[in-house]
C-alpha cells in the first residue's frame, strides 16, 4: 500500500469573498509495471529464468514459482539503480 504524504491544505478568501484553494503538493510511491523479456526453461530440477539485458537469473520449482521470482528480481534490481542513482544526485548537489 503507497503512503500518502500531502502538505496542509490551506483556504484564503479570493478577492470576490468566494474561497479558493491554494496548490499543494502530494507525494506518494507509485509501482511501474515496466515490461521486460525474460526467458523461462524446465530441466530436470526446475524452472529457470533469464533476463538477459538486465543480467538476471532464477530458479524455481514451477513456472508460477520462477515467474514470480524472476519478477521480484527486476523490482530488487530497478529499485537498486533508482537509490545509487538517488545517491549520486545528492553528491553532485552538496
């Protein structure tokens, strides 16, 4: 579940007497489902899976099971890059 961060709203009278709404600011966490192509396998012990461009490989004991891992490795790996990259920025700006 995304938490929902939103600054005071705050109410003045416009020039008519009427109320009118200042802009405010909301910030929350939003999931992207990026399509990626992987490749999935059976051999004898299980499913494998490949995202080649990503360089990332799992194992599971099904399809389903493989499939799901493969996709919280792409999670693990892009929010890895988002925080390095995060990181970066706020070296280049002190």
């Amino acid at each position: 579940m995304a938490l929902l961060k939103r600054s005071a709203l705050r109410q003045s009278r416009a020039q008519d007497g009427g109320p009118s709404m200042t802009t405010h600011a909301v910030k929350l966490k939003v999931s992207a489902n990026i399509p990626t192509d992987c490749s999935f396998w059976l051999e004898d012990d299980g499913w494998n899976g490949v995202c080649e461009e990503l360089s990332i490989t799992v194992r599971g004991s099904s399809f389903e099971d493989a499939k799901r891992k493969m996709e919280a490795a792409l999670q693990a790996h892009i929010e890895s890059v988002l925080s390095q990259h995060s990181r970066a920025s706020r070296k280049k700006v002190a």
